[in-house]
C-alpha cells in the first residue's frame, strides 16, 4: 500500500510502498478514502525534520537532555548509534482521516466491514491507503455526511474541546483568535451554542470567510476589534476568549487579556507563547485554561490504546465522544465543512500538499484534502487474525549450513539500537524479512539495515522455508506464542525476555519444545556472555564453597502508563527486566534454585512492585540476593555487583569496572569505552549454534528455572511467603 513518510534526519517525503498493518484484538483496518493534511502540526513537524542536527538540538532541547543522559548512562558511541537510528527511521505523518472498515478485531465487534468510519489519532489515522484504528479513536460517519467531510473529524474535536474547555452559555460574546482551520470551526460551533461571535485574523480573506460562516464581525487589525468588543458588549469585554493561533509570539495572550471582560476566561488551543501578562490578568482575575488535543482519554494508552472507556456519567465528554458530537452537528447542518476545503490532491501528489502548506506553492489554503484511490482491497476476516501455531510436516534436525537466513518478528528501538547492527555486522548472517505490525516501521527497518523483505504478518517468516532462524522482539505478551509457533515450524529460535508472562505461556512453549527432535531456544539473557562476566566467573572456577551474591539494580522509574507496566502486555518489570539479574545470578551459581522469597515497599500508585528485594537459595547452599529499585536517582550507576566465596570476592560496577580478589592480589578492569553488556556476544554464540547444530548457549534447564523464579517472585510478594521452585 502507499503512506506518506518523512526521513527524521533529512526531511524527505515520500510516498513509500508499504505493507498493510497488521489486524489487532482491539480495533479495525480501514481502508482510508480521504485524509486531512493539518497545516498548522504538520507543517511544524516537516519543518523541524528539515532542520540541521543543530537546529533540530535547538527546537527540541528537551530530547537533548535525554541524549545526554542517555551518554552518561550507556556511553557516547552507543548514544550516537541510538540517535542516528532514530534519526534513519520513517515517521508518519497524518492524523485525522475517513474510509471503510476492511476487516473487524475480536475486541471491535460494535463495527461490521463496510462501515463509514472516521479516524484520529497520531501514528494511527495516518496518510496511508490502510490504517489500523483502535476502537476508542474510531466513530460512525452519519449516512448523510460525505467522507472527505468527515475526514474533519479529528480537527473539529480539538475544536469542540475548545468551546467545551470555555464553558460558554446562551448569548455570551467570545472572540476567536486565529481563523485557520481550527479558528474557522469553533467560529461555527460557537454560533451553534448561541453565541456571538466575534473573529481575529491577520488574513483579510480569513476573515470574511468567517463572517460568511456566522462569525458577528471578524477584524484584522487589532484597535479594530478591540472596538467591535467594546461595541458589542457594551463596554464589559468579551466573556471569553479561544486562542487558536499558531506563533511562538505572546501577542495572543496580550491581545486576550486586553478584551476579556473582568472574570472572564481564556482558553489556549494554538501553539501561542504562554508569557501571561501580570497586570491584565490578576486586574481582572482572568481564568486561563488550556485545552489538550482533542478532549479527555488523548496521550492515555490505557484508554486509546487498550480499548478502556472512562465512565459516562464522570467524564461525559471523551475524545471519541467529542468526535461523535462533531459528526452530529456535521450531519445537522449546523457545522458546514465543504466550504474550507481549497485544496485535493492524490496520494500521489502529497509532495504538493506539503509544498503548499510550506508556502512554496505560493497560494492561499485552508482545508487540504488527500484523496486514495477507490479500489478495494482484499478483506480481512470479520474477527480478530490470531498468530497461528504453525506445525510442520516433519521435523527434522536442523540442517548445518554456512549460513544464518534469519526472520526477524518485532523491530522496536532496542532491537534497532542494540540486535540488529550487531547481526548486520555478522558476516554469515542473511537478513531475510523483518516483520512489524505496523507495517511502517517493517519498510523503514528494511531500508535501514538491509533485509531482502518487508512485512506485517508473521506467517511471511514462519510459512518461509528458506529462513531456518528467528528473531522475535516483539512485546511481551506475544513472546511465547510466536516462540512456539516457530519452534513448530522447524526455525532456530531466538526469543527476547521474557520467555513467557506466566505458567500457561511457558507450557505452550515447553510442548512445542519437546515435540520437535532438535530445537534450538535462545532467549536474550544478555548479561552473562558479557567479557567482564567470563572474567568474574574464572576467579570462582573453581570452587568447592557456595557463593553469596548481591545484584542491585538501580532501574528508574517508569510511569504505570508505559505498556512494560501493563499486566497483560509487558507483564510488569519483574518479569520483563528482573529476570535478567536472575539469569546472571544462575549463570554465575550453576546449581538450581530451591526456594524465593521476596518483599517490596508499598507502591502508592505510583511504582508497582518497582522497589524489591529477592532472596533466592539454591541446591549448593549459594544464596543470590537482588535489589531492584525504582525510587533512586538515575544519574548513579545502574548495576553493581557484588559476589563472595571461598575467600575470594569481585565486585563489577556498572559493566564499567571489575575488581578481583583471591586473598593475595587485587587486579581492576575497566571498559575501553563503553559497557559491554554481552549482546553482541550473545548473538555469535546463537548464530555458531545454528550453523553448526550445535546445543543451544543457554541450556534449557535454565530457561525454565530463570523464568519460574520470575513467576515465584511475584507469588512470594503476593502471600508473604517463601516459594519452592519446582524443578522440573
């Protein structure tokens, strides 16, 4: 399919041919037959894109502190290697569009193909011939509303969130200021509440524009509307005042507290400069309110993402139902839209739209419409497309070969920051098919890093007889399903932690594990192939005396927002971060762990169970301890290890320094320029397996042990209790 993609490093558009998301539980495919191209974020996105390094540093400073930290943390070249990756990948552009749905999630079943749908959302209701629309950013088009008028929708929620952040009452005189797109439709949701409305604009053409839409008066010079107020609200000012201005000037905020009236309120819904002048404002006690995107649920995954409604009777006005209502009036007649339309191009001819609204065609726009072409695409099923446990034929062992062919499923910024350059980098190695549900991200991955092929099915990796291994680093939840499916499908399989969320999970994959004669399992316990790993390990081999280990973690906070934190989705950070500690703990004892116990701090809300202490006892009487703190201070190290035994003792710091000690000497280590944590190491060690079908670098005992602890943590912190482990 076609979608309008930008280059973040040079600012290129492009129309790319791009393979159609994947059909999720949550949500539909539409199939998109008008998008609306947003003069104001867009532009301000393709011009940021198109700045030097050091204006792009300069707009945006505060991803210039993370980039800092980043290198205080992790090291200058793996920062470099990270911001250059980000900088490489293709950006969407789009957020409001209109079509028919093509094919129904499990989750989604209010909407049947064939339905008229509007769409929003950023990195969602893209410029592109498919979208994937979650259900809480997708609304019904009213039968007798065209379209390419609801593509609009998006637009006109901000709008309406504007007006309903105002609070405006029967007969009340508000001023607008800015009549663009936005400007223009609160202009008309104003007049359909019974307001009077009054307009400001630097464009004269803009301005009668909005007269003809119902504006009472609309000025373009600033004493000529501060009259007009007066005028109309004889002399008390304007109840009040919507900002939906674009400029970084505080002109907008000045000009609004020079005609509220005492009391009145001030709401800013353009990106305006928030230098509130003192005087007018504390003289007239002005209520000042920003209004956020398009109405409550915007920037929550929980609800945008996951499906999750807020409570009717509480929060009344929702983004969606914000959106709703805007179609409603649409479909009244109370809200007209084919007038600010001026301009439709052709998906193909979206490098002209960008044109235009930069300036560089020269004309006046307001409204600029992409028009898709009109034939159908092939439907989906009417329910939700599950990953398929594919089982092959025979199973045989896998054959040697001088060559990885490799399928990669999931390409999120770990596996493009740290797995694939290292992969790349492996002279046997085949990048055959990257695999995103996205689609996007699967042609931007591609291009990057090489691979023959592109797609958003897995079934294009593990229906492929000519890949004999995969990479899946997708998120956690799927880990285990696509595990097993590959295992089943006769793959080498390399899968990132977790191995599986829970019991059942990691039962699927020990039933495919066993089914096949020669499987290989890898999971991305990175940390012990590390250099100052095997270096620790020597100085303790060997050893006739149980060790004492202290692992401290000191991890960060993550907001409960992020999807790691999602019960279902990431598991949490024990199970999705925790178990690499375990895993170093059991590499570095050897013998299996007997019994966990674990205590946390009470979370607030805030944490989880982020601040914890594991104790785990194994079968040689070694004990591993892990402390695993959010509420520290990230700019301090991360990880420092301390380990005893036999009267020798190594502490690593950070994966920066090792100290050695066997009762006669002290030796130190420090890292040349960056913390190796093992991932390239680890890589090579899968690879050599697979070319030589060899057993897999991490037995599978161990696999199983580390992933159980995990699960025991959590009972452990749910009864108080100390948990066996059964080994089984």
């Amino acid at each position: 399919m076609k979608q309008v993609t930008q280059v973040q490093r040079s600012g290129e558009l492009r129309v790319s041919d791009i393979p159609p998301p994947l059909l999720q539980p949550g949500g539909v495919l539409v199939q998109t037959e008008f998008s609306l191209v947003s003069a104001g974020t867009e532009r301000a996105k393709v011009q940021t894109a198109q700045l030097s390094l050091l204006g792009k540093a300069r707009a945006r400073p505060d991803q210039v502190r993370q980039v800092l930290e980043n290198a205080h943390q992790q090291g200058v070249a793996a920062t470099y290697r990270k911001v250059l990756n980000r900088l490489e990948a293709l950006e969407p552009l789009g957020y409001s569009c209109a079509g028919q749905v093509i094919a129904v999630g499990a989750e989604a079943r209010e909407f049947q193909i064939g339905a008229r749908v509007a769409c929003a959302g950023g990195g969602y209701a893209n410029h592109a011939e498919v979208n994937f629309i979650p259900s809480n950013l997708c609304v019904h088009v009213p039968d007798n509303v065209t379209l390419d008028a609801a593509a609009f929708t998006t637009v006109g929620a901000i709008a309406l969130q504007g007006v309903r952040q105002a609070e405006v009452r029967i007969g009340e005189a508000v001023v607008v200021v800015g009549l663009g797109l936005v400007g223009l439709l609160t202009t008309q949701l104003l007049n359909a509440a019974g307001c009077v409305v009054i307009g400001f604009d630097l464009n004269a053409e803009r301005c009668r524009r909005a007269e003809a839409l119902g504006c009472a008066f609309a000025a373009n010079e600033k004493q000529v509307l501060h009259d007009r107020v007066q005028q109309l609200t004889t002399g008390y000012g304007a109840d009040a005042i919507i900002l939906t201005a674009a400029t970084k000037s505080n002109e907008p905020i000045e000009l609004a507290g020079a005609l509220a009236r005492e009391k009145g309120r001030v709401v800013i819904v353009g990106d305006v400069g928030l230098g509130v002048p003192r005087a007018p404002y504390y003289n007239k006690e002005l209520d000042v309110r920003l209004s956020r995107s398009y109405g409550p649920g915007r920037y929550d995954p929980d609800y945008e993402e996951q499906g999750n409604d807020y409570p009717y009777g509480y929060v009344r006005w929702t983004e969606r139902r914000n959106m709703q209502a805007f179609l409603e009036l649409v479909s009244r007649g109370s809200v007209q839209v084919a007038p600010l339309i001026t301009h439709r191009f052709s998906i193909d001819e979206a490098a002209r739209a960008y044109d235009l609204i930069e300036g560089k065609l020269g004309e006046p726009y307001l409204g600029v419409v992409l028009e898709y072409p009109t034939h159908k695409t092939e439907q989906g099923t009417n329910g939700e497309r599950p990953i398929t446990l594919v089982k092959a034929e025979t199973h045989s062992t896998l054959p040697s070969s001088s060559r990885v062919t490799l399928g990669v499923i999931g390409a999120g910024n770990f596996a493009r920051d740290m797995l694939l350059p290292a992969l790349r980098a492996l002279p046997n190695v085949t990048l055959d098919t990257v695999v995103t549900h996205s689609g996007l991200s699967a042609r931007s991955v591609a291009d990057q890093f090489g691979f023959t092929r592109c797609d958003s099915e897995p079934q294009a990796i593990l229906e492929n007889p000519d890949i004999n291994a995969v990479l899946i680093a997708t998120r956690h939840d799927s880990h285990a399903a696509l595990a097993a499916s590959a295992l089943r499908a006769g793959k080498a399989v390399f899968v990132e932690k977790p191995l599986a969320l829970n019991e059942a999970q990691l039962e699927l994959v020990l039933d495919a594990y066993n089914d096949a004669p020669s499987p290989l399992l890898m999971v991305g316990f990175n940390r012990r192939f590390a250099p100052f790993t095997s270096e620790l390990r020597n100085l303790f081999t060997p050893r006739a005396q149980p060790l004492v280990i202290h692992y401290r973690a000191n991890a960060g906070k993550i907001p409960l927002t992020h999807w790691t934190q999602d019960k279902y989705q990431g598991g949490g950070r024990i199970l999705g971060e925790v178990c690499h500690f375990v895993d170093w703990v059991q590499a570095l004892v050897g013998a299996r762990p007997i019994q966990v116990y674990a205590r946390a701090l009470p979370n607030g809300g805030v944490y989880n169970d982020d601040n914890v202490v594991i104790t785990i006892t194994y079968q040689d009487g070694s004990i591993g301890t892990i402390l695993y703190a959010a509420n520290g201070d990230k700019q301090m190290g991360k990880e420092r290890i301390e380990v005893f035994g036999g009267g020798r003792m190594a502490v690593l710091d950070d994966w920066r320094t090792l100290t050695l000690g066997d009762g006669a000497k002290t030796k130190s280590h420090k890292a040349r320029m960056n913390q190796d944590k093992g991932h390239a190491a680890e890589l090579r060690a899968f690879v050599d397996a697979v070319i030589k079908s060899g057993s897999a670098p991490i037995p599978m005992r161990e696999l199983v042990d580390t992933t159980r602890v995990t699960f025991a943590v959590l009972t452990s912190l749910q009864s108080g209790l100390a948990v066996p482990i059964e080994n089984i």
